[in-house]
C-alpha cells in the first residue's frame, strides 16, 4: 500500500518511503486536530502506529497540545499493541493535573490498568501523577498504597518521588507522616517540631522544605511555619511566597508585608506569584505607597499584568484609596473578563460611587461579559452605600431571573444592609425570615447595625438574642445591644450587658487605625500614646481640639456610651484611633499630600463630623476607608454625604 500525506513544510510524502523516525516529526508539526486525525488514520494503514515512538507522540499530541483530547488519546492509548510508559505517563499525567475531580479519580484507575496490563512497569514519572491524583482526590488509602509500591520498585531514594509522596501526605493533612518522610530525606530531628538541622550540609532540599512549609500553612499553623521557613540551609523564591501567601491568607497582614520586604532585604527577586500574594495584604492594611512600588516593579521587570495581577492592582489602589489609579489599571488590561470587571465595580462601590458602578456594569453586560456573583455583590453594595432601593431591588431581581444566578448569603447581606440602612427594617426582617438558606451571623449584625441607627430597640433586642445564640462569644452583639440602650440612657441595662460579657469573657475589638508615610506603616490604638512622636501628636490634637471648638463644633457624646461625666466623654472622644492618626498625618505629611487613613470599625458620627471641619481647617484632603467604605474629606465636606 502507498500512502501520501500533504505536509505544508515538506510538500507530499510517500509514508511507505520514509524511515520511521519522520513519523514523530510530522506528528509534531500537525497544526490542529484535523491534521492529526488525517495523519493517525494514515498511520494505521501503514502500520507505522505500532512504532513506539510515533504512538507515544500521537498521544502526547492528543494530551497536552492546545488541541487535547483526552478520550482520544486514551482510545489511542487502547489502541496500540505495545504501548512504552511514556504512552502511559502522559496521559495519567494530563489526568492528574486536570481540576475536574472524575479525571482525577480516572488517573488512579487508568494506573490500575496499568499494573494489571504487566507488560509496562512504572517509573520515576509514573508516581508523581498517581501521587498528585491520590492527593487532590484525598484517596489516602490508595496513597498509602502507593506508597508501598515506590517502596517496593525502589524508588524511595527518589528525590523527584519523595518530594511528590510527603506532598501527598501534607495534602491530606497527615503531618506525622509527612515529617517522617522529610526528616529522612531533609534533616535530622529529634521531634516532629523541635528539629536539630544538620548545619554541615550546604545545600537542603529546597522542595522538600517548601512543602513542609505550606502544609502547617494549609493547616493555619503559622507559627511551626515560621520555624521551618527560619531553619531552612536554602530558600528559593517559592519559600518566601508560601510565607507571604499564608500570613494574607490567614489574616496576617503586617507580617505578610514584613516578609515581603525581608525577601528584598534577602535579594531574593519577587515573581509573579510573589505580587499576587502580597497584594492583597497591601489592600488590606491601605499601604499605598508600597502598592505602587509593587505596581512598578511589576512594569519594570516586564512581569505580565494579566487578569488575575490586573484585578489584585485594581482591588489594591481601590482599596488604598486611589479609585483614579485603579480605573487606569482596568482602561489598560489587554483583557477584561468577569473577575476584572468585579474589581473595578468593588472600587466604585467601596468609594460611594454608585453612579459609575452602574455605569460600569452595564458597560459589563454591553460588552458581552456575563456578570458573575462578585459582580452583583459590588454592584448590590453601591446602591447599599447611597441608599438607592429601587435600585437595589432591580438588580438583586435580574440577577436571580435574567442571569439565573442563585443569591448566595453574601447577596442577601447586602439587601438587608441597603433595606436596614434606608430604614426598611420590617422589609429586611422579613427578607432574612424568607431566606431559602440559613442567615449566618453576618447577615443579623447588618439588621442590628440598621436597629442602632433608626433606634428601634424593640427589634434590635430581638435580633441581639438571636445573635447571642448563633455566635456567642462575639463581642459584636453584645457590644450593639450596649450600645442601643445606652443611647437612650437606659445605663441598667447597659450595666447588665456588660455583666454578662464579663462572665463570659467576651471583649471588644478595639478601635485600630493605620496610616502609611513614607513607605512605613504607622498603627494607633484609642487614646494610644506608645509612638515615638507622641508628644508631637499630644500637642497636635491638643492644637485640633482649640480650632474645632473656634469653628462652633462641639463633641457629639451621644457617640460614646459610657455613664460619665460630659468631660471625660469628651476627653474619650479626642483620642479616638482616627484622630490619633489625623493629627499624626498631620505634622508628618507635607500639604499637598493627601492623608490616607485605614480604620478597623465604622467610624463614628463625632470622628465624621470632626474630620469634616479639620479638612477645612486645615486645607487638606483626607481620605479614610472603614470597615464598609470610603470617605472622602475634603473643604468640609464627605463624598458619602453623611449617608454610611
């Protein structure tokens, strides 16, 4: 039989006339599925399929080219008399690394396949997907198994092997057997956590190290972390990133952006991984200036600002409160797809501009791009911050009937903040009542929040009961129902709350507030006076507090719910964690800056007022994000126009 095939770098070939080794090279060059099917079937008419070489890259083709096949490439797979274990390898290896589950799963079976052939036996690359497969499935009997096999074909001196079994063993959160593995292979130790590093080798096993690092992250055991990541002989540029993701992602945002700059101190460049993990702890803390640098340092060494580090600048300068910058990084994105689209409609949300929100996500819809569920949460949090309900309610209502999304608990937070902040408390009531799912904790602090504000204690007394009992060791409750009854003098039962508080040892997070300058992160505790610069801020407040009073403002002690003499509630609120770094800022920061302030709680109707007149005063723009939103202070006035 003579067969041809067109090839467009070659011109025609007589497959009968060539030698076997074209046959892997045309394979190679096939541009499309089309191709590679044309060739395949001339292939089993020539017979050339049963060259080992060739079915290994018809496989390989069909399992990891842009044009895979995976049900193609295991029916080559079936196909082939003798198939070599690279056949094998490269698909379990496209199996394991696939994010859907029942491939997963299909890896382990495929390798059980394998075995059972015989005709094959595994090798060094065999394992590590059938590791990889075990651990993202938590198969940890069939990992076990596993595990007796590498024993049993020798691979237990393996580096490539053992570094895939201990990350096996981590995933499935078996640490002992884990440390056990990595104590052989890596160091020497008299303990599970208490090792004695032997000092005399130069060079570690860098891997081995890192997973060991990120199990006790994945685990939220920072601490041993820590201790692992300092006892390393060598660290490379994945070490520093499981540490920086792991401070972010556990709420560990200062020492995230303490080892961020550590990793520079140790010229240890970052990579892309590296900004994307820190980002979001610079977003967090408002660390502005540092967000910029990373921005330009991302520029600079041409590291690719795609949607997921385009989305992590725009959430940064968002948050940072810079909404100009961050519509700039979104204009600039080659690519826009939901997640980005989110960011962008988040930042207007977060800065009560409910205006372009809109704008912007129907901009979203215009483009073609399918708004997602963060995407209704953002745009549901604008009309929340400026109070628009119709608007609110229209869009929670395309969600659910045009998009088909199902409202997630976060979704319905949101309505109950806008119905509970616009003073439809009955509505928002009946909303949670009405939830197909449970309301979390979340959901009645929002409803209590709206009760404090419009002063409706009947109702709030209610929610606050049913709050204690979802989650009661959380101050937030007790410290709202303190609140409301102290807001109509009503200092029993005040007293009561606080009793039952103190029997309880539930405390009250306290009011923090940070402020960055020049690059360094400056944090203030109320009536704090542990700065350095302390006597500067007393004296500055001191010169605030004298230029309020000449504008006609007077402290609003309704704010402050403490059975005291007017004085004293006057004096608390003069050294509120705000005002602490508003006078700080001041004497730090030249005019022409703005002073960008983070607080941790929702700030106070007396620090708003206060801040107002100081921006006047003054003549200086200020900038502070709460815990719901931004507000921007300038000539005497708030851009959420005393609507938060």
């Amino acid at each position: 039989m003579n067969s041809t095939f067109y090839n467009p770098n070659a011109g025609t070939l007589n497959f009968s006339a060539q030698p076997p080794s074209i046959f892997p090279k045309a394979v190679a060059e096939c541009k499309n599925a089309r191709d590679l099917k044309q060739l395949h079937a001339i292939l089993i008419k020539t017979g050339q399929i049963h060259d080992p070489l060739t079915a290994a890259e018809v496989i390989r083709f069909c399992a990891l080219s842009p044009h895979r096949d995976i049900g193609y490439a295991r029916a080559v797979l079936r196909q082939i008399p003798e198939p070599n274990c690279f056949c094998w390898n490269t698909i379990l290896r496209v199996l394991a690394e696939s994010n859907d589950e029942h491939l997963q799963s299909e890896a382990l079976l495929l390798f059980r396949g394998m075995l059972c052939d015989g005709r094959v036996k595994p090798n060094r690359f065999t394992f590590p997907s059938v590791l990889k497969a075990c651990a993202r499935t938590s198969r940890l009997r069939e990992g076990k198994q596993v595990h007796g096999m590498i024993l049993k074909f020798g691979f237990d001196g393996d580096e490539f092997v053992i570094s895939n079994l201990v990350r096996m063993y981590v995933m499935c959160a078996l640490m002992e057997d884990a440390y056990s593995l990595f104590s052989k292979n890596a160091v020497n130790s008299d303990g599970p956590y208490q090792m004695a590093v032997d000092k005399r080798r130069e060079e570690g096993n860098v891997v081995l190290w890192n997973i060991m690092i990120d199990g006790h992250v994945r685990l939220g055991d920072l601490k041993n972390a820590k201790y692992l990541f300092d006892e390393m002989p060598q660290r490379s540029v994945v070490s520093w990133n499981v540490m920086i993701s792991g401070y972010a992602q556990n709420g560990h945002f200062m020492e995230a952006i303490n080892m961020f700059q550590q990793m520079q101190i140790a010229n240890v460049s970052p990579n892309y991984v590296t900004l994307v993990s820190v980002l979001p702890a610079i977003s967090r803390i408002g660390a502005l200036e540092l967000g910029k640098w990373v921005h330009l340092y991302a520029r600079k060494n041409e590291i690719e600002i795609d949607d997921v580090l385009g989305s992590a600048l725009v959430d940064m300068y968002s948050k940072c409160g810079s909404i100009e910058k961050a519509l700039q990084v979104f204009e600039r994105l080659p690519k826009r797809n939901a997640i980005t689209w989110s960011a962008i409609i988040g930042g207007f949300a977060m800065h009560g501009r409910a205006e372009d929100a809109i704008k912007y996500f129907n901009s979203m819809e215009e483009a073609g791009v399918t708004p997602n569920d963060v995407a209704f949460i953002g745009i549901l949090s604008a009309c929340s911050h400026s109070g628009l309900v119709n608007e609110g309610r229209s869009f929670f209502n395309h969600m659910v009937k045009m998009v088909g999304l199902e409202p997630r608990i976060e979704h319905y937070g949101c309505m109950v903040d806008l119905l509970g902040r616009a003073g439809h408390l009955e509505e928002a009531e009946e909303l949670i009542k009405n939830m197909p799912i449970k309301p979390d904790d979340v959901i009645w602090k929002a409803l209590l929040g709206a009760c404090k504000m419009h002063k409706n204690i009947e109702m709030g007394e209610r929610v606050a009961e049913t709050l204690m009992e979802l989650a009661p060791h959380d101050s937030g409750s007790y410290v709202a129902l303190s609140n409301i009854y102290a807001s109509l003098g009503n200092w029993e039962a005040v007293s009561g709350v606080r009793l039952m508080m103190r029997g309880m040892d539930i405390r009250k997070d306290p009011g923090c507030s940070w402020i960055e300058i020049h690059g360094i992160i400056h944090e203030f505790l109320v009536e704090d006076d542990a700065h350095p610069r302390a006597k500067e801020i007393q004296a500055m407040l001191g010169e605030i507090s004298m230029k309020l009073r000449s504008k006609g403002y007077r402290p609003n002690t309704l704010e402050v719910f403490l059975n005291v003499v007017e004085e004293e509630k006057a004096r608390a609120l003069q050294y509120h964690s705000e005002k602490i770094a508003v006078a700080f800022g001041l004497i730090s920061i030249a005019p022409q800056y703005p002073l960008r302030i983070v607080k941790n709680l929702r700030i106070c109707e007396d620090c708003h007022a206060s801040i107002k007149l100081i921006s006047l005063i003054y003549k200086r723009q200020i900038i502070v994000r709460d815990r719901k939103r931004f507000h921007h202070f300038d000539h005497g006035s708030c851009s959420c126009m005393d609507y938060w």
